[in-house]
C-alpha cells in the first residue's frame, strides 16, 4: 500500500476513535487551562502563592484570553485593578 493510503487509513480510524470524545476532550483541556490561570494569577487576585516568584514571567503568555477566562469564571469586570479589558 502506498503512503498516502496509509494516511488516509489512520486518519479515518483516528477520527472513528476520537471523534465522539472532542467534546471530552476540548473541555478537560479547558478546565486545564483555567486551573493552570488561577495558579498563575493568584498573587493578583489575592491568593497567597508560595510559587508566585516562578509563576510572574508567565502572566504575559495569559492576557490574551483573560477576557474570556474572566467571564467563564462569573466575573462580570476584570478581578485586577491593571487589567481593564472590558
């Protein structure tokens, strides 16, 4: 069998397998992310962190999505006074 035969062999069963669990698997990947967001930006929010020194230079890499972090949380206004995103 040829290459691309190959390929096309396991994407059909990867999406036979998977398929039905993206769902699953987009929100445990998720909760992840908002878990590992709450640790990162819990000094800001006023949650004694005793890992705050490593955590600081990661706090840049999350505003992007702190918007939508903060709304999935049931925060309506932005938690940190230096972050005015809505």
């Amino acid at each position: 069998m040829s290459r691309p035969r190959w390929a096309s062999i396991r994407a059909g069963l990867e999406e036979f397998w998977a398929g039905p669990y993206r769902r699953t698997f987009a929100r445990a990947r998720r909760e992840e992310d908002d878990l590992f967001r709450m640790v990162v930006l819990a000094e800001a929010l006023g949650v004694p962190d005793p890992a705050a020194y490593y955590t600081a230079e990661l706090i840049p890499a999350l505003y992007e999505d702190f918007h939508a972090w903060h709304r999935r949380m049931g925060m309506d206004r932005s938690p940190l006074e230096h972050v005015a995103c809505c």
